[in-house]
C-alpha cells in the first residue's frame, strides 16, 4: 500500500494545465489520467477538479467544446488556449526551480547532520 | 464570456454544468461496472468518489465569479416581493420621494442649463470677450473694465497673431417694408463675427469682408422670425429689399432658427458701413463688444501678453485717449453666464438648496416608515440570520430594498422634471438668460440616478443597520410588542429633524410674505393706476433732420392726447422701473473734480407736462413750463433726496450744479460732455421709487434730477429720440386705447411705431415679479414640508403608540382615563415638536441671512413671522399626533393586556 500526500496548494491548477495540453480531453479523462500518471501517489480530490475546471476556463487558460466521445455520448472536452499555454510554461519553470531549491536544501541539511 | 453574459446565459450554463457532472458520474460508474462492480454499488462509489453532486455544482457556480450579482437578482426579487405585499407604504414612500427628488431635479436641470453647459456656440473654451482696462479711473459697475472703441478694435484685431477678432454693437430700430412698419433689436456686426462664433446662415450668404467697409452697397441679414413676419417665410426673399430704419437694404440670409448671440436680434448688418461720427472716436464713444477665438495653438495667456502689447504701443501713439489704457480678454462665458445670469445665480443655488431641505424630509419620513418595518421584521430577519445568513447579507438586503424604492422615486421624479423644467423657467421673473439650455441631459439623468442612490443610502442606512446579530434567542423568543430604546430615540430623533427643516422652509416663507406685503404698501413716487408707458420711434425721415424733431415730437404728444380717454400725456428718456437709466455725476461748485469722484444722479430729460401725468408730488419751487427752452438759462428740478444730499438743510431753490455731462453747448461748440455753465436748481420734487418698489431702498444711485427735453441742444437730438418714451394718462384703463394709440402715432408714413408697451402696474408689478415668484416657490416648499412633516410625525406616533399598547393597557387597568391618555401620547409628542423647533429656529436664522443677501428688498426677520409660522407648525404636528393619541385611548384594557 502506497503512502497517499495531499496535492500541494496550487499545483492543481498546473497539474491540469499539463494534461490538458496533451489534447482535448473531457473532465472524467483529466482526473482519471491525474490518477494514473502520479500512479495513487497523489490524491486528486475528484471534488475539486470540476470547480478548478470552470475557474480556468473563466480566466481564459482553457476552453471548451461539447463533442461526442468515442461511446457516442456528449462531453465538455477542455483544451488549452494560447493562454494557458504560457501560463502553463510559466508555471511549470517556477515548479521546477523550487523543486530544485527545496531539493538542494534538503540535500545540504542531510550533509550537514553527519 | 463576460460576467454579464455568463449572467444572461445562466439557464444555458446550469444545463451544461448538469450534463457536466453527469457524465462524469456516468463514466466512473461503466467504468466501476466494467471492473466488475454490482451497477448500484458502481454509482454510489462514483458519487462518493465526486463528493457530491450538488456540492460540486455549488462550487462550480462560485468559481463562475457571477455570484454577488445571482444574490442581488435574488434580493431584488426579495425586495419587490416584500414590497408588494404592502402596496400602500410602497406607493407613500415612492410618491414622497418622487416629489423630493423630482423637485430638486427641475431645479438641477435648471442650473445645468444656466450655469453650468457650455455656450451655446462650437469649440466654446476658445472664444474670448476683450474689454478696455483702466488703471485708477473705475466706474461703480463695471469696475476697471470698459467697452472697446471702434478704433482701438480695429487697430488690435490689425496687430493681433495670436486671435481672430469680431465687433459687434446693439442697432435697434424700425423695419417699416415689405410688411407692416415694427420695431425690432439689431445688431450691427462685423464679418468675421459668424465665422468665429462658428455660425452660419439657414439659407442665403453671409457677410463678406466687401460688405464690411464704408461705402459697400447696405445688405442685412434677418432672423427667422422676421423673415415669416415680413415675408411670410417665402424663399424669394433673398434678394429682396427691406427698409430698416428708413434705409433700403437688400436681405442676403436668414438666420437659424434661435440663433442667437447675446440676445435674440432680428436684424444684422455689417458695421464697418457705419461712418458716423462717433464712431471713429478714442473716447466718448457708445462701445462696441469684441468677442475673439483664439487661433490654434495659441494658450489664452499668450494672447494677453501679446494685447498687453499692442496696448502700451497705442498708449504710446494716443497718450491724450490711450494712456493707462490696456486690453483684457476673459472667456466669453464670463460675459455669457456669469454676468449675464448675474444675481439668478444666487438665486438658483438658494432655490435647489431650499428644495434639497424638502427632499431629506422626504428621506427622513422615507426612513422612519422602513425602521418601523424593519423592527416589525425583526423576527422574520432574526430567524434569517439562525439560518445561517451573515450580518453583511442582511445589511445589503436591506440596502437593496431601499436602493429599489429610491430608484422607483427618482424615475418618477425625472418623469415631473421633464413636465416640471419647461414651466419653471417660463415663470422665472424676468426671463431667465440661456433658458433655451434648460434640457434634460445626461448631467441630470446621472445626478437624478445618484441622488436616488443617495436617497436610498440614506433613508436604507438605519434599517439595515439595525439587522440583528445578537440576542437572536431573545428576539425569536420575544413578543413582537417590544421596542428598544434605542429605536424610540432614532425614531424622536427623525421626527426633530423633521419639524427643525419645516421650521427653516416656514419661516423663509413666512420672510419672502413679510417682504412682499412690505413692499406692496411702500408709496412708488407716481399714481401708477391708469398710466401707460411706451417707447415710440420718429420716422426714420425725421430723425435725418434734427431741426424737425421737436415738432414732430410736439405733434405726436398732440396726437396723443386728442385719442378721447386720454387725460394728458409727456415725454421723458428714462422710465421709472423699466431697464435703462442715465447716470451723471453732478458738483455743488465751479471747482468739479475727476468723473469717478462726482456723486452721481439719475437724470431724465422731460416735457413739462411730465409732473402732471406721472402724479408725482411738487415740493417746493416750480416744475418746468414753455419758457425754459433753448436759448433761456438751463432749469433743473431735483428730488428731495438729492435736495437732502446736496444741499443738506439749506433751501435748494435758486442754487447752481455744475452737470459737466449734460447734452449742452459748450465753449467748444456742440461737443459731448463738456458743459461747463452751471443749472439753476427751480424745484424740488417728491423721491421716485425709479429701481422699482424693492430694490430702491439699497440702490447704489438714488439722487434723481430732471431737465428739459426743450434745451437739449439740436445735436442731440436724434441720439435722445432713440431713447424717449412716452407716457399716458388716460381715464379709462390704458390698455383699452392701445389700437387707437398705435393708429395715431403711426404718422404721414405710417412707419412711426409704438413699442414696449407697459402700462405702470404692470412695470410697479414686475418690480415685485422676483419676491413674488420666490414667495411662491418658498411657499410651496414650506407647504410640502410641512405636509411631509406631519405625516412623519404621524407615523412614528401611530407606530410608538401601537407598540406601547400593552403599556397603555395596563394604565386604564390601574384606572388612568381616555383623556390622561391622550394627553401622555400629546405630551410625548410635544417634546419632540419643542426640540425641533429650538433647531429650526437656530437654522431658520441662518437662513433668513441668506435670503437678505440674494433678494432685494428683505430685511431681517420679524418677530411676528416667526410667532406665526411656529404656530402653525405646531398646530399641525398636534394635530398630526392627535389622532394616534385618540386611537390610544380607545384601547380596550383587556385585549391589550391579553395579546401581551
């Protein structure tokens, strides 16, 4: 059994972008391929993924089309605009520079306990 | 997607989010079954996987950022529900504040257009007025400042980079063809005055710089409303000739309809055709007006430094006319509203200060009648806030309420400004200047909207206050019969401020009818019944020859009084209470001073009739007779308070004044202004009330001498026949005899017209036009106010006492009698009543300060007015409060001790 962490303030948002930006995908596919992609290790509130949808969608980043899936029924498919391109480049630089600051100082304080 | 149409789309976006959500749910589920879940087990690990359904959507709707407005529909919807089930308060509330707001809505729309549109021309922050300025010498007017001489103009507007300059002067007179002979205003003008103005012609042409010199053929241009008059709106008209002052013109445009440049002229001809003499002076010239624009890219100040100039450099080339002389350009609007509107200003603000009075009562009464509500609901709001609702929610809904009832007043008060606005300014006495600007626009449309969210502010404020927070146990457990004490004080206190208004609004009334009965008692100087006052005009062929106009004069008086019901009849240049006066400076000895440092007099050039027909009184010494003509020594009668002035006690009769300004014959020759030979004093004469019945009394001038018409020099003589008018006593009223009047004067020609006819009442009336009309306006205010107090008094009373019925219960149970009843409720009521009136009466003498400084003829107020009107206050308000008193004193012990 796998230890679950709760997602990370804001970072939904981003993590939704990333998917997004894959292709147009419907809500139920966002939060299946989050589930899967972090395999179980993050929790993914499926509750939250709905408003965190509209409130993107409301600030220009994604939008939305109602098309058929393949079982022939109709779904809202997001897909990112120009927009929440950028947005999603600017967000994913910054995530990656505080991880690498977080990381190197977890490193430094391991190195400086022995 | 913006907020609105996310809003607008609310039905759309709800079924999507719906179909959203259910798919989502749908597609856990097949999933869940596909893996071997039982279907119904499926769906309820799908739903507990969301979290919800409803919850999710609730957040959704939040995330749409469209909530506060989704809450204010609701607490509109709310707000017209609750309001509606009360039609009654409903329609007071919204009748009271549309009258409150529809008031102070004409008055804005008003001074909108009075005062604050711009000029009625384009581009108008660019065009300025000029004027001579003076160094020491100052006239008591118009200070420093004086009008230009034709050669001044010419030479600045000849050196000027900086402005495009235009002249123009008022040149009534007689239009006597095609159509029938009438008078009309004129303005003689240069070309460039229509381009700067940026005006133009309807049909037709406009000056051109060739008609604009001396020796150019004459052409006119005429107003719409001459050209229907005289050619019955016929296109062929252009071309055509018309005798304006018996010179042929040929007619070469018609004006807009209600052009207009300071006034409204009917007749416009260029001005450089005009060689007469004294035109062409530096000084003691008549004036002409210079309106300039300046060119683009010029800043005002730049053109004043280069007028600064110009003027030291004629000061240099004319030191005998232009020494300390310079040239000032103001903006036009300085000569356009603020003098031309002159004291309406005052007025104005005085009145939109009065009608805002009327419409915080209305406020006031507005507020009183929610609190009451409001703390009838207090259960309803108490159970709102146990169901979870927050103070700020209840506050706005309340808010809201208010806000709707204050916009339903307003667009009912818009509605009786657009009825109101018309009328008001067609009363206003007088003729108010730029009364073709009072118009609705989008200025009183926003300052009708923010005064009813002011309003709603305002009276909303303390209801929605009061929402409650704690004690909600008490209060839902509480009967609803019990009113805090702090709600009793807000409710006195609306009712003091209430009564403290009224009091201001009564007693500024009550000061305006004081005046007016004041006034109307004060003796004018003449018998004013049966007289008639007129202007007449020669015939323009007489006027040609100066050696012909006394007879001509003489035979029109003749005329005159053989029409039968004419008793006599006279000449005289000024009219008591008319427009117009001639003001000259006079010295008890040889040694005259300065202009500017004479005592200056009314002075009337008259025929010897003139006494008689007007019925003022002879003092002393004689009035003047056939043998004061030219060539005998020059006469003049002076009033008593001239006498009083000059002469203190010494008798006048038989004494010099030296009149340096009289039209006379001086040592070098027929010249202006030069007299040096003095006048004997042959009369005194009773004091003419000449500034009308109010302002006389605080008239800077009101010395007031009188000299023949018959020893004014023939020079003269065609500038004093512009100015006389004549005057009529008959014996039946005087209006009767106009038609035949008219047919008299009308001369061998038929061109001689009489004009501006009035008959004396009629001027001694219009003198008192302004109190009476402010008398008027107060008086309807006081009368609202009132009204409005009373009903507020009225309802705080009925709604006290209703809460106090348990109270009162028990009193008539321990034996208190109907009458000790009323009597307590009285009491109470008059408490309020006597510190309202303490704060009014302090505010009222506020008040009455300023309606002495804005109307002529107010002196303080007397005690009496105020003994009055606080009686009638105070009649009323019992009388408002009588009747909840009396309804108290019906209660019957036992039901009131029972619903308890």
């Amino acid at each position: 059994m796998t230890i679950k962490s709760d997602l990370p303030q804001g970072t939904l948002d981003l993590l939704i972008l990333k998917v997004v930006a894959l292709g147009p995908v419907h809500g139920y596919a966002i939060a299946q391929r989050l589930q899967h992609v972090s395999q179980y290790v993050v929790r993914v509130p499926q509750g939250s993924l709905y408003p965190a949808l509209h409130r993107l969608e409301n600030r220009g980043l994604l939008a939305a089309d109602w098309e058929e899936t393949e079982t022939g029924r109709e779904a809202k498919f997001y897909r990112l605009t120009r927009q929440g391109r950028a947005q999603l480049e600017k967000e994913a630089a910054s995530w990656e520079r505080l991880t690498k600051a977080v990381g190197l100082v977890l490193k430094m304080s391991e190195g400086g306990a022995e | 997607m913006t907020w609105w149409h996310r809003l607008w789309r609310q039905r759309q976006l709800e079924e999507q989010l719906d179909k959203e959500v259910r798919f989502h749910l749908d597609q856990h589920a097949a999933d869940l079954v596909a893996r071997g879940y039982d279907p119904q087990d499926a769906r309820r690990q799908a739903l507990l996987a969301l979290g919800g359904s409803e919850q999710v959507k609730e957040e959704c709707r939040d995330a749409r950022g469209t909530r506060w407005l989704e809450d204010l529909a609701q607490d509109l919807r709310y707000a017209i529900r609750t309001l509606r089930q009360r039609p009654g308060f409903a329609a007071v509330a919204i009748v009271t504040l549309a009258l409150g707001i529809g008031g102070t809505t004409v008055m804005f729309t008003v001074i909108n257009g009075v005062l604050l549109r711009p000029l009625h021309f384009p581009g108008p922050d660019r065009l300025l007025t000029l004027n001579e300025q003076t160094k020491g010498i100052t006239d008591y007017r118009w200070g420093d400042l004086w009008a230009y001489s034709y050669p001044n103009y010419l030479d600045c507007k000849q050196e000027s980079r900086t402005l495009d300059m235009a002249a123009w002067r008022y040149n009534g007179g007689t239009v006597s063809a095609p159509g029938a002979a009438e008078h009309v205003d004129g303005v003689e003008m240069s070309s460039e005055l229509f381009p700067i103005l940026g005006l133009s012609v309807a049909r037709g042409r406009t000056f051109s710089p060739e008609d604009d010199r001396p020796g150019a053929a004459p052409v006119a241009i005429i107003s719409h409303g001459l050209w229907q008059r005289q050619y019955g709106g016929s296109p062929a008209a252009i071309g055509r000739p018309m005798v304006f002052e018996g010179q042929s013109y040929t007619v070469i445009g018609i004006a807009p309809p209600g052009l207009r440049l300071a006034f409204d002229a009917d007749v416009f001809t260029p001005i450089g055709r005009n060689t007469s003499a004294f035109m062409l002076r530096r000084d003691s010239h008549p004036g002409i007006d210079v309106w300039a624009r300046l060119k683009p890219g010029v800043t005002p100040s730049e053109a004043q430094t280069e007028l600064a100039v110009i003027g030291r450099r004629l000061a240099a080339q004319y030191p005998k006319t232009n020494a300390g002389r310079g040239f000032l350009a103001r903006p036009l609007r300085q000569e356009l509203v603020v003098e031309q509107v002159g004291d309406d200003r005052g007025k104005l603000w005085l009145l939109l200060g009065a009608v805002s009075l009327v419409l915080l009562i209305a406020c006031v009464n507005v507020a009183s009648l929610l609190l009451a509500r409001a703390i009838s609901r207090q259960r309803e709001l108490a159970m709102r806030v146990a169901l979870g609702a927050s103070r700020g929610r209840l506050a706005r809904q309340c808010l809201t309420e208010s806000a709707l009832l204050g916009l339903a007043g307003g667009l009912l008060g818009v509605w009786i400004a657009t009825l109101g606005s018309r009328p008001f300014v067609a009363l206003w006495p007088g003729g108010l200047a730029r009364a073709a600007e009072v118009q609705l626009d989008w200025h009183v449309l926003l300052f009708a909207l923010g005064v009813s969210l002011l309003c709603g502010l305002l009276f909303g404020l303390a209801p929605a206050l009061r929402a409650p927070t704690r004690d909600l146990e008490q209060i839902l457990r509480a009967g609803v019969r019990t009113l805090a004490g702090s709600s009793r004080r807000l409710h006195s206190g609306f009712v003091v401020s209430e009564i403290a208004l009224a009091v201001v609004l009564l007693v500024s009334a009550g000061l305006l009818g004081q005046t007016l009965l004041r006034l109307s008692s004060l003796n004018p100087g003449i018998d004013i019944r049966n007289l008639l006052v007129t202007r007449a005009a020669l015939a323009p062929s007489i006027l040609a020859n100066p050696a012909r106009i006394p007879s001509a004069w003489q035979e029109l008086l003749d005329r005159l009084r053989r029409v039968p019901g004419v008793q006599s009849a006279s000449m005289v240049d000024t009219v008591p209470m008319r427009e117009g006066n001639n003001q000259i400076g006079y010295w008890t000895n040889a040694a005259v001073p300065e202009k500017h440092q004479m005592p200056l007099a009314l002075s009337s050039s008259v025929t010897p009739d003139f006494l008689n027909v007007m019925g003022i009184a002879l003092r002393e010494g004689r009035f003047f007779d056939d043998h004061d003509r030219m060539g005998s020594k020059p006469v003049i009668v002076i009033d008593e308070v001239m006498a009083q002035h000059a002469f203190g006690n010494q008798d006048p009769i038989g004494k010099h004044l030296w009149i340096p300004d009289m039209p006379c014959i001086g040592p070098k020759g027929e010249t202006f202004y030069d007299c040096t030979e003095p006048y004997e004093v042959v009369g005194v004469v009773g004091h003419v009330r000449y500034w009308g019945l109010a302002g006389d009394d605080q008239a800077r001038v009101r010395d007031q001498f009188y000299y023949p018409f018959a020893q004014v020099p023939d020079h003269f003589l065609p500038r004093w026949s512009e100015l006389m008018s004549i005057v009529v006593r008959t014996r039946i009223p005087p209006l009767d005899l106009l038609v035949s009047l008219r047919r008299e004067a009308r001369g061998a020609a038929g061109d001689q017209v009489l004009y501006q006819v009035n008959t004396m009442e009629q001027l001694a009336g219009k003198s008192l036009a302004e109190q009476r009309f402010l008398l008027l306006l107060f008086g309807l205010f006081a009368g609202l106010a009132l009204l409005l107090a009373c009903i507020g008094i009225y309802g705080v009373l009925a709604y006290i006492t209703s809460r106090r019925v348990p109270e009162i219960g028990v009193r008539m149970a321990f034996g208190a009698s109907a009458r000790d009843v009323v009597r307590m409720v009285l009491r109470q009521s008059l408490v309020m009543i006597i510190a309202g009136v303490a704060v009014g009466v302090a505010a009222a003498l506020v008040a009455a300060r300023l309606l002495e400084h804005q109307v002529e003829g107010v002196r303080s107020v007397e005690p009496w007015t105020f003994a009055i009107m606080i009686c009638v206050l105070v009649a009323a308000a019992l009388f408002a409060s009588f009747l909840p008193a009396r309804r108290a004193s019906r209660v019957d012990p036992m039901r009131a001790l029972r619903e308890e």
